[in-house]
C-alpha cells in the first residue's frame, strides 16, 4: 500500500472494543463490538474480507489514557468495493468485529477451559478459626 494513497482509512482496535463507550472511542453498537481486539486479529479479519489491503502503524489512539501501552492503529483501503460490498467505515468495522468474534468462537472456549481446570489439587482445609 503506498503512503500517497489517498483513500486509505485509518482503524484504531478501540473503534471495535465491547469494553469501551461510545465516549471513550466505541463506534458500532455492542452487538456487535468485541472485547479487547488485537491489531492483528483487526488486520487477519480485514484481509479475510476480500479485497482490504491492511498495514499496522505503531501510532498511539488519541482517547488513550495509558499513552506507553501503544494500540496500533491499521491503515486500510478498499482495492475492490464491488467484491465485498462494503460502502462506507461503518460497514467495514461491523464486518471486521463479525469476523473477529467468528475466528474467536471457532478457537476461543478450548483455551479458557484448560486455565480453568489447571487449577486442581486445592489443599486447604476449608474453615479455620478466627483468632481472639
């Protein structure tokens, strides 16, 4: 993708973010939204949309609070918008978080059973006494 691009729009994973609000840099409803997206799941589900060219820049989102922990943000264009049927940012950022939560569904529950059951052997007794 070439720097004169004009028509290159930026993504920032907060745009997407269930734990975000709308104040705070949340733009679509929270049907949709996924919680906590990854630069690079943003920039797997963008290129899995047909027709997204995706590079992440290393450039901190302006309602960060913690500006150390830098989220990318992703520079996209639309080579094919006949393809994908995709008009406008909106569109592209629902079809972005759909697809995230799609890949996550798929491989996501196997992952967060086994640090739960991990845990095992417990060894404490139960109740103790309270001291005097």
């Amino acid at each position: 993708m070439a720097d004169s691009d004009k028509k290159a729009n930026i993504i920032y994973p907060a745009y997407i973010n269930k734990n975000r609000t709308v104040a705070r840099g949340r733009r679509i409803p929270l049907q949709f939204a996924v919680a906590d997206p990854k630069p690079n799941e943003v920039v797997d589900a963008l290129f899995s949309l047909k027709g997204f060219q995706a590079q992440p820049e290393a450039k901190p989102y302006c309602r960060e609070l913690d500006k150390e922990s830098v989220p990318w943000r992703i520079r996209y264009s639309n080579t094919n918008p006949s393809k994908n049927n995709l008009a406008n940012k909106k569109q592209v950022l629902v079809a972005c978080a759909k697809r995230i939560n799609e890949v996550r569904a798929k491989s996501g529950p196997s992952t967060s059973n086994q640090a739960e059951g991990a845990g095992g052997g417990g060894g404490g007794s139960g109740k103790q006494k309270k001291k005097k």
